[in-house]
C-alpha cells in the first residue's frame, strides 16, 4: 500500500459491479474489503487477498455490523452497498412479504451498512455510494416491489447526505439493466436481451465496468462537492423516449 491508498468496504463485492468496483480500487493500491456469503467461492473469483474477503449476510443486522467493524480497524473511507435484487412480479401474485424482503435486502441492509460506517466515515472525511434502479424513477409493469425498494433507498440517501454532510458524502446510482449474474434470468437470452437493449436511447445494456468506474469516482475526493445525488446510468431511459 501507498502513502495515498484508502481502505474501502464493498458489501456485495463478489460478481456483478461490487467485484468490478473492488478490483479497479485494488489495483489502484488501495485496500479493499468485500463482503459474500459464500467466502469459499469468492476466494477463487475475487483478485483480492484472502484476509479481506468478509463473510456476512445482507438479511442479517448483526453480520453487517460485525463485517464493518471488521474492516474498519484500520480506518475507513468508503462504502459501498452493491447489494441488490431484481423482484418482478405482477400486483396480483405479489405479497406483503415479497415487499418486505425486498426492502430488507436493498434498503434496510443499506442503512445499517452505512449507521455502522458513519463513525469511521466521518474521521475520514469519506463517502457512501448506493446502488438503485432506473425502476424507482420510472413506472414500469411488474415492478411494484423493486420499484417500491429503491425508491425508499434514494430517500435513504438523501437524508444521510443532509445527517452525515459535511464529513461524509452520499450518493446513489441508478443503472438500468445491467448485465451482471443477478440480470442473468433476463440477459441470458440473446433475443430477450436484445429487445430490452433497443428500449434505451442509447440502445445496449449496461456493463459492470461503467457503474464501477462511476462508484470509483463517487468514492474518491474528486467528487468531493458531490453529495445528495442520483446520477442515472442508463443508456437515457430515465429521461428519454425513443421514437
């Protein structure tokens, strides 16, 4: 490590955009802990050493706790949650319980992840990045429950970043379909994939590497007047119709 390196928790940061965020910081020197509940398997996929692979359960507020605290003996400087899920699910077949682990997983996980890190954060002068969906702005079919989830996660946010300000930054971002494993049911499939695709504007889906690069910067000091913010990354389809 640098004079410059930080240390960062990624919770979600085995697949999908949490691995790519975690192996663009690491190979920029700083120290990286990412968080799975399968450490066996993520010592295989996650170019990071052993020691800062972290097991913990996002459905768990006891295990988040313990995970933080864990990786932030040493200090730290950023967080961010890439926890999530991709509930769809027609208004008739949905449940209360649907909803309420939905929310659990994206929203209330995300608030204990960040209560846990505010004390180390605030020392550090760092910042919280957490991750919704193009969902939670547009109203789209099937999407009640996911829709219902981010939408309170962007709230979240906001109210951390006017809580934890000036010390503490906090961001979301807001992709559309991403493909990643979680999209796997979705993207698997060249045709399904390509008809999603021709939706946006910009007329492809997302990659991980993007959203990483846009979660690196929020987590950096040069986004440092930058807070309070959903910045959508989603090929235009938050804000653009196709003709």
């Amino acid at each position: 490590m640098t004079l410059d390196s930080k240390n960062f928790l990624i919770f979600g940061g085995v697949g999908g955009i949490g691995q790519a965020l975690a192996e663009s910081l690491s190979e920029k020197g700083h120290r990286v802990f990412v968080t799975t509940r399968h450490v066996d398997e993520a010592k295989s996929k996650v170019k990071l050493p052993e020691a800062q692979i972290i097991e913990a359960d996002a459905l768990d507020a006891d295990s988040i706790r313990r995970a933080t605290a864990l990786a932030a003996q040493e200090g730290l400087h950023g967080l961010a949650y890439c926890i999530g899920s991709i509930d769809l699910k027609p208004l008739a077949r949905a449940t209360p319980e649907d909803l309420m682990q939905c929310f659990q997983l994206n929203v209330i996980g995300a608030f204990i992840a960040a209560q846990a890190a505010a004390g180390a954060l605030q020392q550090s002068e760092g910042g919280i990045v957490f991750f919704s969906s193009v969902a939670a702005q547009r109203g789209f079919s099937n999407h009640a429950i996911i829709g219902t989830a981010k939408a309170g996660l962007e709230g979240l946010a906001r109210s951390l970043a006017a809580e934890l300000a000036p010390r503490v930054r906090v961001n979301v971002i807001a992709p559309s379909l991403t493909d990643t494993p979680l999209a796997k049911s979705l993207t698997q499939n060249p045709k399904i994939a390509q008809t999603i695709a021709d939706l946006h504007p910009l007329p492809r889906l997302g990659n991980t590497c993007e959203m990483a690069a846009l979660a690196e910067f929020l987590l950096l000091q040069h986004a440092g007047w930058i807070t309070g913010q959903v910045l959508h990354v989603d090929g235009g389809r938050s804000t653009i119709e196709r003709k």
